[in-house]
C-alpha cells in the first residue's frame, strides 16, 4: 500500500487565517472540468450564495441560506476561516457550490467534507464532476488520506452520490435539528424514513461515512 504523508491541510488552514480577507492562495487551484471550475472561496462569495434558489424539500431547508447585511457577512466569512472552502463555478463564471473542508481533531491525516449546491442546479452532474476534481486534489495536494462525512438518510441524493465514489457507512447517528416546517409534518403523522419525533424533538438519522486514499488507485 502507498504511504501517504501527513496532511497538509491544517498548514493551508494556518496560512490562509493570515491573509486579507477578499481572498487567499490554494496551491493547485483552479483546476477546470468538463463542466465546473473549482477555485478559492472568497468574501464575495458570501454574499452570492444568499441568492442561489431555495429547496423545497423541508429536511434540505438548511441549506437555504438567509440573506445578510455586509457588516454580517464579514463576520461570518471571517469566523469560517477555520476551514478551506473551494467554490465551485459552472463554466458561465457562475458560482453553483462550493466545498467545505475542516480538519478532525485527533487525526492529522483525515478530514470533514462538505458540499452544498444551490436548488436548481442539483441533479445535473455536478456532484459527481466536484467530486472527480476534489478527491484527486485532496490526496495529491492536501496529503489527505481519509475523509469524512455525516449525511442525513433522507437525502438520497447526496447518499447515491457518495456511495458511487466508495465512500462507505461507519457509524449512525440520531441527531437533533431544529426545522419548524419538517417538525409539522411529523406532528400530523406523516412518516418519513430517517425521521422521527422523540421527547417533543425532531431527530434525524445521519450516516457517518468514510474514503480512504487508497482508494484513488483501485
């Protein structure tokens, strides 16, 4: 089995806690797909995700993010510099997603991922090229050699996605979320698998999933 060296990715977290805050360097980035172009988060694009199309599906309300003023959005971009975030742009220069990437505490060598996709754009192929682009990426320039992520079973999209590309079930969790919405339709009795109400709480079941480096070679 190949030896991956440490990760790099709390020295990149390090450094771009040190730059200005419109933007910071990412060695390898952008890299250009077939269909999306991945590059460095930056400070405007906090204020385009609050225009990206909303979900209508009630368990994916997180994801639409509430609009802000400029004051709240530089102390939002400032306190997420704990973690690399890497946009995502169809090849219009449009931003569509973006990937989140926080290190794991006790492990040097892995890492929690996070994709978000606004509304419309789901269900094109995108996942699927950020991920091609991503994991390659990761391992080669990062020196990840795991990663991690917590997805809920109701979103069955995004759990076919990572299913596809050896990501594989570690552990579940139960998991209190605060949804009004989703809270309603369970109080009138519509059952959801991978939802329930216990002690006056919404809980959600999430997958802890996992990707080793190795598996870039098979």
């Amino acid at each position: 089995m190949t030896h991956f060296p440490v990760s790099l990715l709390p020295h990149w977290i390090q450094r771009m806690c040190n730059f200005g805050p419109e933007c910071y360097p990412l060695p390898g980035l952008p890299i250009v797909g077939r269909n999306l172009k991945m590059r460095v988060f930056t400070r405007a694009d906090e204020d385009k995700r609050q225009h990206w199309a909303k979900f209508e599906e009630s368990y994916l309300a997180k994801y639409n993010f509430a609009p802000r003023n400029e004051f709240e959005n530089d102390r939002l971009f400032e306190r997420l510099r704990d973690r690399l975030r890497i946009a995502l742009d169809n090849l219009s220069g449009e931003m569509i997603g973006y990937i989140c990437l926080q290190s794991v505490n006790g492990d040097p060598e892995a890492a929690e991922l996070g994709i978000c996709f606004s509304a419309d754009q789901v269900s094109n192929g995108y996942g699927s090229e950020a991920l091609r682009l991503f994991l390659p990426w990761a391992v080669n320039t990062l020196a990840l050699n795991r990663i991690v992520l917590d997805v809920d079973v109701v979103n069955r999209r995004a759990l076919r996605l990572y299913q596809r590309f050896g990501f594989r079930m570690v552990g579940e969790t139960w998991r209190t979320e605060k949804n009004s919405a989703l809270m309603e339709r369970i109080r009138h009795g519509i059952t959801i698998p991978g939802i329930r109400c216990r002690r006056n709480r919404l809980e959600l079941l999430s997958w802890r999933m996992e990707w080793n480096a190795c598996d870039l070679e098979e």
